[in-house]
C-alpha cells in the first residue's frame, strides 16, 4: 500500500526524491519520510501526514546528497505516528519498506527477544535483520533476510559502509529499477520517475545493486541476472488536475476518452472461447465491474457466470479446473487477494485472463493472457475512469465491438454534461442525512453497488446499496423520514417492480431520487429523477454510474472531506 522511491545520481536529487512522493502519494499519505546520504553520513527525516508536512519540515534544512531514499505511508503494522514513519534504521542499515512482514512477531522472538524497538512496525525487523546478518557482503545480508521473511516486501536499502550503492529487493510487492538521464532509481511505479529510459521489474527475492554508473540484479541464489526491460507504460502520470480542483472530477471528465481508447485497444478476439463456465475475480471497484461482466456472459453468451470476491474467493477452495474460465480484473495489477486469488486458480487447472491497467504488472505476467485498459494513470483513489474502462472490456467480451458500443463514449460524455449541475444540487439536499440507500435489479443493482461504495468511500456517510426486492425482508426497517433512496431504472422488464419498492420507501417517509434512461423517465415517480442517454440495458451501467460519481463527488465536497485522499484508503491495496 505504500509508495517508496530511491534514486543514485551525480547532482543532488532531494527534488527529485520529493517530486516522485508527490506522485506515489495516492499509495498512502498517513506519514511520509526520506533518508540521504550525506557528507555526514545518512540523515533521516520524518513527518506525520502528507507529503506537503514532509515538504515544511525540510523546508529551512534540507539534506543534499546523490543518494536518497523516500516513503510514503498507508498504515498497516502500528500507528500514524512519527516513530513509525519510514525510512527505518538499525545499525548500519536505513530502509523504506511496502508489504506485510506476516512473521515479524516470531522473527522478533527469535532474533531479538528483549532487544529494544524504536517503532512497532514489522519494517524495522527487516532493518534489524539487515544489519544482524551483515559481515561485509550488503548481499548476503540481503540474501539471508529474505531467506527467513514470510509475506511481502519491496525494500529500498542503504547500507553505511556503501555511500555510491543504492540497494533494493522485491517479493510479492512491486518494485521497479528504472535508469533515466539524469541516474538510476528503483520506485513502486514508474510515473514517479521523471523520463524513464528502461523500466525492469524485480520479481520474486530478486535483488538489485544500483551505482551512479550501473545497475546490476541478483537471483536469491546471488547469481547475476539479465532481464529485458518493460516496454510499455500504462500512460503518462501527471500533477496537472486539468483545471479543476479534484484529481477525482478530472478523471470523471476523462471517462469517454478513456472508453474510446480502451474500445479501441481490446483485440478482435474470443477470449471466452470454450470456457464452461466463467469466475470473474476482483476487489471494490473492480468487483463490482464483474457484477456487470457475470451478468453479460449469462445473459447474452448463456455461459455460467458468476463474480468472486478476491479474499473470499482465495480461501474458499472453490470448484474450478479445467473448463473454467478465472478473469482477474484490477486497475494496478498488483491488488494482493487478486494475485494470490489467480495464483490458486493456475494450481487448479483453469484458464486465466488478466484486466489490468498497468502491463508488467504482476497479475498481467501471470496470467496465461491479458486485456490492458487504456485509462491512464488514476490518481484520485475513489476510481471512476479505470472502473470505466473496465466495464468497456466486459462488454467487448460479452457482445463483440457493436455500433451501439462506439457511442458509448459520447453517451458517456452526454450523461456527465446533462447531470454535473443536478448533481451539485442533489449533494446539497443529502449532505446532511445519516443514511442513504441505493437500489436497483439486475445490472441496475450491479451499478448501484458503485454508487453506494463511491459514495461512503469519499463522504464517509453510511451509504449501502441492495437488490430492490431485498428492501422489504429486513433492510426497510432501516429507512426513516428524509432518507435518501437512489434508485436506478434503466431496464424497461423490471420498470414496475423498482417502482413499487419506490413507492414503499416513500410511504415510509424517503426522499426518492431515481436515475432513469431518458425514455424511462415519465414511466416512474419520485422526488427527483436525474436522467442519462438510452443506450439499452445491457450498456447502461456505463452511463448510470455517472450521475452516481458526481452526487458523490459534490457530497464530499459539501462537506469539507479530503476527497482524493479519503481517510484510510490507499490506491493500490498490495496486502492482505
């Protein structure tokens, strides 16, 4: 969940080192630190928050060296604290840390029982580690550490006795070796880097050596290895919010040119060719994308689909083999459940396909074939155009590249420019409510699902979504005077059974908004209807998550949250 960054040039590259925290900051923005390697040794910095409180402590006192490392934190093992922040330092050895050390209480035990500990965080373990096996050789300290870790790890090391050598290792966390112009870096993502010129990616207890003048990678064994660099980014990662003043509207804007694109870039291909039966595999967002994708296969394909949730899926010892088709969909590639859930599918014989937006990435190389998004860098973590994007795939797989699939992306564009200022006025009337509740049937239900996580996920208001014919066995208790209920109708079979669940929740005292295909519109009453083009049933997912975007956006808004930052989230979850 966190971001790390390093880099070894021949000028200072403090700004560099800070620039690329900024970027990676949609990884964890709970604290944020660097170490540098100066003329008096390396010097750590540290602050609780954002980058911008790292950016004021260094503001009168800035270390400058050619080597520094940086961090920015989502907190897993031990509090939002300073003493907790990273880089951590043992002995010789400073490092930055993203995973989950899973056995750090037992490496503590039997390594450093009753030894005192600066922090309560697994990293330091790692760095006690580091420097308990060093004799001399910084690579065997680092073969001998990994040797005993269980979990996840990229690290970015420093060593003392090694002022021109910045070191890295990877297991199960992404960790990229990047040489640009102007040095050599190692970073969680490439966009933190200025310029890359090759990007290579460690993989499993691989670890790298980097100097001014060369980079060198290791195997677990200590062997030099040769690896091809990665030769395609998922899109250029930019600060530039495009005149607005959220990440999070500016890739709400960026929703039709991302569907073009990615249209566009899906093969001409079956890829659900003799599957007997399809498992789509996700988390959050991109679950509920599956929702969609189950449902078309079924209806449309008549295949047996059916949407897993990643952390329950990999536990359950599901019914899958040969036959089965396991689609993966996830915006970084790298969500832990996801992999650990496609690593299981492979062990039991099915077919696996990756959706992913960033090619290299660790679900895209594992899995036996890949369908790339095109929705460019995210940096807002309340998804919108990756979630997109995704969608578009779905519907490339279930209905083939239909005339009606080419207007999406205006159809999209349509439903962003005729509900924007609706919106702004509906968040106005729900800001203040305690409970809010999204329904709908069928696919209706499956972008309600969106709607309602959008909506808790940067409003922190207690928003749940059901199946409408759900609300009456139980959840309709929970429905007071003024509550809002969003109802979605977009499919004219099932128009009267959502209407009469409307008509339930308003005898109850709801304030009922419904968002409606525009022919739809006179057919069912509310309080409020907010209406988005007619693209059929089966594409309207794609147009009915919009008005939900914005109401969520301006709701947050209203209310004074952090919305491209919402408190304990993380873009890219890379642990259990």
């Amino acid at each position: 969940m966190c971001g790390i960054i390093g880099e070894i040039g021949k000028v200072n590259v403090m700004g560099d080192i800070l620039e690329g925290l900024k970027k990676l900051e949609y990884r964890g923005y709970d604290s944020a630190g660097v170490a540098v390697f100066t003329d008096a040794g390396v010097r750590r910095v540290r602050a609780v928050g954002s980058i911008a409180a790292l950016e004021e402590k260094l503001r009168n006192d800035a270390p400058a060296g050619t080597l520094a490392i940086g961090h920015s934190r989502w907190a897993t093992n031990g509090k939002v604290t300073e003493a907790n922040a990273h880089p951590h330092r043992a002995g010789k050895f400073t490092a930055v840390h993203n995973g989950i050390i899973e056995n750090a209480a037992a490496l503590k035990a039997e390594y450093f029982a009753g030894a005192a500990f600066e922090s309560e965080t697994d990293t330091e373990v790692v760095v006690k580690l580091l420097d308990r096996f060093y004799t001399g050789d910084v690579g065997e300290a680092i073969r001998r550490t990994e040797a005993v870790l269980t979990g996840s790890w990229a690290l970015g090391i420093l060593c003392d006795d090694c002022p021109g050598t910045l070191f890295a290792a990877a297991s199960g966390s992404p960790l990229l070796v990047i040489e640009t112009g102007n040095g050599r870096c190692i970073a969680s993502d490439a966009g933190a880097v200025q310029d890359p010129v090759s990007v290579t990616k460690l993989e499993n207890r691989e670890y790298a050596a980097l100097t001014a003048n060369a980079v060198t990678i290791y195997n677990e064994k200590g062997e030099p290895v040769q690896k091809a660099p990665l030769t395609a980014t998922a899109g250029a990662l930019t600060l530039d919010k495009g005149g607005y003043e959220h990440y999070m509207m500016s890739e709400i804007m960026q929703q039709p040119e991302a569907v073009r694109r990615t249209l566009a870039a899906v093969p001409d291909e079956d890829y659900i060719r003799d599957a007997r039966e399809i498992v789509i595999v996700a988390c959050g967002s991109a679950y509920h994308t599956g929702l969609v994708g189950a449902r078309l296969f079924e209806s449309v394909r008549r295949i047996r689909a059916h949407a897993e949730i990643a952390s329950e899926f990999r536990y359950a010892d599901p019914l899958i083999g040969p036959g089965t088709l396991c689609i993966f969909v996830s915006q970084s590639g790298e969500t832990a459940d996801t992999l650990a859930a496609l690593r299981l599918a492979k062990e039991k014989g099915a077919r696996t396909l990756a959706i992913v937006n960033v090619p290299g990435s660790a679900i895209a190389t594992e899995s036996d074939e890949v369908i790339l998004t095109r929705a460019g860098r995210e940096i807002a973590v309340a998804t919108t155009k990756a979630y997109s994007a995704q969608l578009a795939v779905f519907y490339c797989l279930a209905l083939g590249k239909t005339e009606a699939l080419g207007r999406l992306p205006e159809a999209i564009y349509t439903a962003i420019a005729e509900n924007d200022e609706k919106c702004r006025r509906v968040a106005e009337r729900i800001a203040g409510c305690r409970n809010i509740f999204f329904i709908g049937r069928l696919l209706d239900n499956a972008v309600s699902q969106e709607g309602s996580l959008k909506m808790k996920e940067i409003s922190y208001l207690n928003s749940q979504a059901y199946a409408a014919g759900e609300l009456k066995h139980g959840t309709i208790s929970l429905v007071e005077p003024g509550a809002p209920v969003i109802a979605t109708v977009t499919d004219e079979t099932i128009l009267t059974k959502t209407a009469s669940n409307l008509h339930e929740v308003k005898a109850r005292g709801a304030f009922t908004i419904v968002i409606a295909a525009k022919h739809l519109a006179d057919k069912i009453e509310a309080d409020l209807t907010l209406t988005v083009p007619d693209v059929g049933p089966l594409l309207a997912p794609s147009v009915a998550v919009v008005p939900m975007q914005l109401m969520s956006y301006y709701t947050a808004k209203a209310l004074g949250c952090e919305i491209d930052k919402p408190r304990n989230l993380a873009k890219s979850v890379t642990v259990e």
